[in-house]
C-alpha cells in the first residue's frame, strides 16, 4: 500500500524539478519494485518448471531384501508296495531337511537365500514341473539309482531295510545339489544369462574351397531331425529361432595349428583364439537378441585330418599313436566350433555335400555346446554312504530330460526374481538421488505391474494353494521385464545426462545480469540509509544541548 502511493505520488511530481532527495526515492522505489517482482514471481517460475514425478512404492520394492529367504518346494511321491503314512512322510521330509542343512555352507552377507524344500507324499506324481516319482524296489545285489528322463526315479535295495536310508540320501543329494548350483558354489560354466529368446546361427566355414573342395551341407533335415525337438522342448521357457549360413572363402584362423606326422592338431591355449571374427562374418538376423554362433570348421585338404589334443595326446602322437583326439570345442558365451574332416579320398575341385546322417555327430556336438551354453547342467547325485550306483538315462529324443528342464526352470526363475528386485531397488535409489527427474504415470503402472508379478512368483511357489512351476517362472520373467523395461525407458534415461549442473549453466546467464547489479543496488541504499541515519542520530544530542 505504502510503495502504492509512493509510485502514484511520483507520477504527479514526474513534471516537477529533480532534486537530489526525489531521484534518491525514485531510485529506491525502482529497486525495490524490481525486488517485489522477482519475489512475487520465484514461486510462479517454480511452480511451472517443476517436474512431474508420479509416487513409486518404495516401500513395497525395499521390502524384497536378500535376507529373506525364497522357498522352492520340491515334491516327491514315493511309490513303493509298502503303505507310507503321513507320519513316515513327515519323518522322511524332516531326515531330508536335516541332512541338507547340515551340508549346506552358511549364506554369506547379503546374498541371495534360496532353499529347495523337499515334500514328500505317497503315490503317483502329476505329470507336472517340479513333481517326481520315486519307486522303490528289493532285491537287487546292491543299492543303485536309476534316473529316467521322465521326471522318475527307481531306487533297488538288496533289502526292504534300506530302503529308507537310499530315499533320504538320494532326495537330499538332488536337493543340495541344486542348492550349490543355484547360489555359485558349483565350478563356473560358461552359460549366458536368461533372455527371452536366444537367435542360433548354424555356420558353414570352408577355409579354401578354391584350392580344396567345394562344401555344401543338407542343414534344414539335419535340424528338423536332431536339433528341432530341443527346441520344441525348451518352447515355454525361451524362444530359439534358428538360422544358418554358408561363408566361403573365409580365410585361415587367426593361429597357426600344428603339423606331424601327417596330422594337423590345435592345443587348449589356441582354443580361445581360433575364431576369427573380424574377417569370418557371423551376422544374425536377429540383432535384439543374444546370439549364439555354432560353426562347423572345414579345413583346408592340406590340413586334413585337424584334431584337438591334450598334451597326454601330444605324447602319444610323439611315440607314434594315433590319438583320436577331439573334434569340437566350445567357446564361452559366445557358441561352439565343431570340425569336419572330409574323407580321405576328396580331391581339389571336388564337390562334398555333407547329408543329414553326416551331420549327425556335428549336430550332437551343437547340441552339447548348447545345453553348456544355457545353462542345462545335466548333474545327478553322486553315489555315498546308502548309494552304490546311479544311473542316469539321457533323453536322447528331446534333448533335455525332466529332471534337467526343472532345474533350468527353477535356475532361470531364482535369476529373474533377483533380476527384477534389483532393478526396481535401483530405480528407486535413482530416483531418490535426482530430484529433478521425471517420473511419468507409465514408468509407475510398469512398477506396479512387476510387483504384482513377484507376488504372483510367491504365491505360485506357496504349498497351501496349487504348486505352480510354469506361472511362478513365466510371472518371475514378467517381472524382470517390467523391471528392466521401466528402468530403461527412455524419459528416465534422458535424464542420467541432464545432471543440475546443467540447469547451472542454462538459468546463469539469464538471472545473473539482472542479479548483479540489482544486489549492488540494495546494498548502496542500505549503506545510504546507514550513514542518514547515523547522521542524524549524531545531530540529536547536540540540539538537546
């Protein structure tokens, strides 16, 4: 109101003469309207350059730690002539438990907890993920185990005595060793991580078809016949597309293999450095997915016969054997290499189509580096105290038996969850850490959404209601992918370079000239009004007097 009046009463004296006192108020009143203005407009510019920022549930996400320990059931039927009630079921749950805590190594701090809960019931298993049966019969000469590829176990005891004793160790033993290879206390292997689809790309590499053999291979039979009913198999948990090719004129690997006795061979240390890859070209076509290169290696005539030895092979090959060797390799992450001698009487200038029959122990080979490569194991117990031996049957028509397909799809299950809580905890550290970035109502319905997969997770995982492998690990990846997707989207993302430096730099030379000189300004009439008053406050005592 004051500063009102002010302004109206220097518009009526805006004609009259300027003295020192009126342009010293003028000058004042100019100062401080600016300042009125700045502060009257500080809230508004505020208001509208603040980011929108939708409300995460932090709360929920912090709740996941890795303390909490993740409790897969493992359900066993017992089938046996004898009567087993629940009291004996009970007890064998509780032998098993105890025998797998006691090999169990002690979590380390902030690790992941996953325990593997045995259940163990009378009768026939449902032919579904993660229920098996167990037979047991007597009178065999010695305790053994044989493990089918059909989500069954037979166990034979000499007697009905022992039977008891080989089921305990035989469950604990599956138990612990999914355990060990679930929390890395198994050897390293060279399995990828989960994606939803893995592209395979089947390559031809003849090294010198110009002065070697023209080389052509019936692939399309070789894979609906040998690799097909794998991938068939592996259909609910991961999509493999395959797709081949054939290079010519590829050019010699990179290392220079050895020669003697008429035998071409390559040693474990050039394994690693045998795939070319600036000049072999392995393209995909599918570039968002993780590739995996299976490449059948033909050498050139004059190297034939190319084999892989071990220096015990080497030795042999000196006192003039002939070790068989090996004939295919792996390379981690990335495929596998398999070489194809061709028979001896192929000449230059030959043509050599290699049928579905000759690519047979190829393809089984791709079909070994492929189970290493994602991670199927293949492991069964180990023989002990109450087992003599064990047999495992492969599943030679699908690739993959039961027993291996659960354990990838539990591994694969524990992998996404983690995945998933991870990456929300992260995303809500991020977000605490800038306050300027922009949460948008879509990166909040995908937390929401992956949340509500992870508790779909538990209770698919949970006893009481309906044990559910497949909706616990398609629940599992559908949190994952939230996760990640939300994680990555692209308004959050933008973000990670616009750090408030930035905002610095942009509003600094806006702000600053005007700021400037408008301080300099209030802090000359403040001194100003300082010294006035001071002066007066000296000539009041000499009036007095």
């Amino acid at each position: 109101m004051a500063l009102g009046n002010k302004l109206r009463a220097l518009l009526r004296r805006r004609n009259e003469p300027k003295t020192i006192i009126s342009m010293h108020r003028e000058r004042q009143v100019a100062v401080f309207s600016i300042l009125l203005f700045m502060l009257l407009g500080l809230p508004l510019w505020w208001t509208t350059t603040r980011v929108y920022r939708a409300d995460l549930p932090a709360d929920s996400i912090n709740r996941f730690a890795p303390g909490q320990t993740l409790a897969i059931p493992v359900v066993f039927y017992v089938d046996t002539d004898a009567s087993l009630s629940a009291a004996d079921t009970q007890s064998i749950e509780q032998k098993v438990q105890s025998l797998v805590d006691s090999q169990r190594q002690q979590f380390a701090a902030g690790e992941w907890r996953t325990r593997y809960q045995a259940v163990v019931r009378a009768g026939a298993a449902p032919k579904t993920p993660g229920h098996y049966t167990i037979q047991l019969q007597t009178g065999s000469n010695v305790t053994t185990v044989d493990m089918g590829p059909d989500r069954s176990m037979a166990i034979a005891v000499p007697r009905a005595t022992q039977a008891r004793g080989a089921l305990i160790e035989a469950i604990s033993a599956i138990i612990s060793g999914e355990e060990r290879s679930v929390r890395g206390l198994a050897p390293k292997r060279a399995a990828l991580k989960y994606a939803p689809e893995y592209a395979i790309t089947l390559t031809l590499l003849n090294e010198d078809p110009v002065g070697g053999a023209a080389v052509d291979w019936d692939v399309e039979q070789a894979v609906r016949a040998y690799l097909q009913p794998l991938v068939d198999e592996l259909r609910p948990l991961t999509r493999l597309s395959v797709s081949s090719q054939v290079l010519h004129h590829a050019g010699p690997p990179p290392v220079t293999p050895h020669r003697t006795h008429n035998v071409t061979y390559l040693t474990s240390d050039m394994l690693p450095h045998f795939i070319n890859s600036p000049s072999w070209n392995f393209a995909s076509i599918d570039p968002s997915s993780p590739m995996l290169n299976f490449v059948l290696f033909v050498p050139a005539l004059a190297s034939q016969p190319m084999r892989i030895y071990n220096e015990q092979d080497i030795r042999r090959l000196d006192k003039g054997g002939s070790p068989p060797g090996k004939s295919a390799f792996v390379v981690s992450q990335w495929g596998g290499v398999s070489i194809a001698n061709l028979p001896q009487a192929t000449r230059p200038g030959n043509k050599v189509v290699l049928s579905s029959a000759d690519l047979q122990q190829h393809m089984g080979y791709f079909i070994s580096q492929l189970r290493r490569l994602i991670g199927i194991h293949g492991e069964a117990p180990k023989p002990g105290t109450n087992l003599s031996q064990v047999h495992v049957h492969p599943a030679t028509k699908t690739g993959i038996s039961g027993w291996e397909y659960d354990a990838l799809m539990r591994r694969w299950l524990v992998h996404n969850r983690q995945t998933a809580i991870t990456t929300l905890q992260s995303l809500v550290r991020l977000v605490d850490s800038l306050q300027s970035m922009v949460v948008m109502d879509e990166i909040k319905t995908q937390v929401d959404q992956a949340l509500n997969s992870l508790y779909a997770v538990d209770q698919a995982l949970n006893l009481t209601s309906n044990l559910d492998y497949s909706h616990a690990f398609a629940s599992a990846a559908s949190a994952a992918a939230f996760a990640e997707s939300a994680f990555f989207d692209p308004s959050m993302v933008s973000m990670l370079y616009f750090p408030d430096q930035h905002k610095y730099a942009i509003y600094m030379p806006f702000f600053l000239p005007v700021a400037m000189p408008l301080l300099a300004a209030v802090k000359k009439i403040v001194a100003e009004r300082k010294r006035t008053r001071a002066a007066r406050a000296a000539k009041e005592p000499a009036k007095t007097e």
